[in-house]
C-alpha cells in the first residue's frame, strides 16, 4: 500500500474503533432542552496522552493543567471523578486522545472531549450518558502535534460557549 493511502486507511480504522457506548449497546437517547443548563460541579478526566509526544509539544499533563485552570475562571468546582457519583447535579467532563503512529511517523488521531451527566435508572441505578460533545480528528507528524494541544483547547472553548448559551451567560 502506498504512503498517502496507508495514513487514509490508519485514520479510517481510527475512527471506525471510536464508537459511543450508547451506539454499541444499541440504546438511543434523545436530548431535549439545556442539558448543560445548572452544570457548576465537574470531574476532569484527560486520557490517552504517550509520553512520547510530549517532547514534541503534546502533553496530557499540561492540557490537563491548562484545563483546570480554565475551568476554575469559568467558575466551574472541580473535583474528584469518584466524588461526582455523590454530588448532586456534578458531571464527568472527559478528553480523550485516540491515536495511531504509522510506520512513516505520522499520527493519525481523534480527539474528544464528553461531558457525561448522571441519569438514575430507579433507585440505586445510575449511568453517565453523553449529553455534550465535540470532536477534533486528522493527520500529524510529530513536529506538528503542537496543533493537536491548541485544538484541544478550541474544544474546550467551545464547551464554554455551549455552557454560557444554556445558563443565561454565566456558569
């Protein structure tokens, strides 16, 4: 397989592995209203970050610290995830890095950050659902994995907005 096709075939195989939860299981939800509309608690998970891209300016560490901070002058509590299972009204806001090193050194990658809300099925039953989501996906050498933290940060920009819209301006 040539060079341009193989990296087409990484990122396709990428995304075809990246499916919701909710899309395997075969559950459907249907979002209605201002999901994100009362959201001041939240959990910070950032995962799938190698070590290996960090020399190169992609580093989960520091997207993490960057989006705590960010978080805090939004107005947002952060706290533990295991502690958003008993606080009231708290939410689960998750980045998540899937990535692929071709033999050519290139990445191929999707990036999403969720934020995943309690639903209570009775009275000891609860699950996370999705109820905001954005994606960021695409091709990178490593000197340009640079742009894959800025777009993690657009994406957190971008759940700020959403957040403003549905709470009237403010958090």
């Amino acid at each position: 397989m040539n060079h341009p096709f193989r990296i087409l075939a990484s990122l396709i195989l990428l995304a075809l592995s990246f499916a919701s939860p909710a899309t395997e299981s075969g559950v459907e939800v249907e979002l209605t209203g201002s999901p994100l509309a009362g959201v001041r608690v939240l959990g910070l998970e950032v995962a799938g970050f190698r070590d290996e891209t960090a020399r190169y300016g992609l580093d989960g560490g520091e997207i993490e610290r960057s989006y705590r901070q960010r978080l805090a002058q939004a107005g947002f509590e952060l706290v533990g995830m295991q502690r958003t299972t008993s606080i009231p009204g708290a939410a689960r806001l998750q980045l998540r890095l899937y990535s692929n090193r071709t033999d050519y050194g290139y990445y191929s990658y999707l990036l999403a950050l969720r934020l995943r809300q309690k639903v209570r099925l009775g009275e000891r039953g609860l699950l996370y659902a999705t109820t905001w989501e954005g994606f960021r996906q695409g091709i990178a050498r490593d000197n340009e994995l640079p742009k894959v933290a800025r777009q993690a940060q657009e994406l957190l920009e971008e759940f700020l907005e959403a957040h403003r819209r549905q709470n009237g301006g403010g958090p």
